[in-house]
C-alpha cells in the first residue's frame, strides 16, 4: 500500500493576516494566492496553504486543529464494504 502526504491546510478568518504571518514574516515561499487561499512552497508534491474558512465545520476549526490529507492508492481495495 503507498501512501503519500497529499494536503495541510490551515483554516483561518482574514487572509491577508495570515499572509504577512506565513510568508512575510515566517518566509514561507507562496505559491499562488486566491481570494480563498494562500499557496505555499512552489514545486512541491503537495498542497501545503491557509483557507479562508467559510463553512460552519471549518470556521469552528480555526486556531484549533490542523487538517491532514492521505493520498491513498487503490484505497477500495483495502475497504471491505
């Protein structure tokens, strides 16, 4: 089974505030910026950023937790349904 780290995002309420912590001020090399997300480390494998958190689930998320994504291949095939 391969599992590879595909995504962490980091929801937060004001974007512009997290940009000027995470790149201007920790230097994180951004990627590419949405009026959603911020981006960083151009190149990578994965998808490593901050999120406007819009929905009810994520707004309760912010300054809490820290979402983590597996890329799973096959992932069916270790699922007995």
């Amino acid at each position: 089974m391969e599992i590879r780290f595909k995504n962490l995002v980091v929801f937060v309420t004001d974007l512009d505030k997290a940009r000027k912590f995470y790149a201007d001020l920790l230097g994180l090399p951004v990627a590419g910026q949405s009026e959603m997300l911020i981006e960083f480390f151009p190149g990578a494998n994965h998808y490593s950023g901050v999120s406007l958190a819009l929905h009810e689930d994520a707004r309760c998320l912010v300054g809490r937790h820290t979402g983590v994504t597996l890329k799973v291949e096959r992932l069916r095939s270790y699922v007995r349904l």
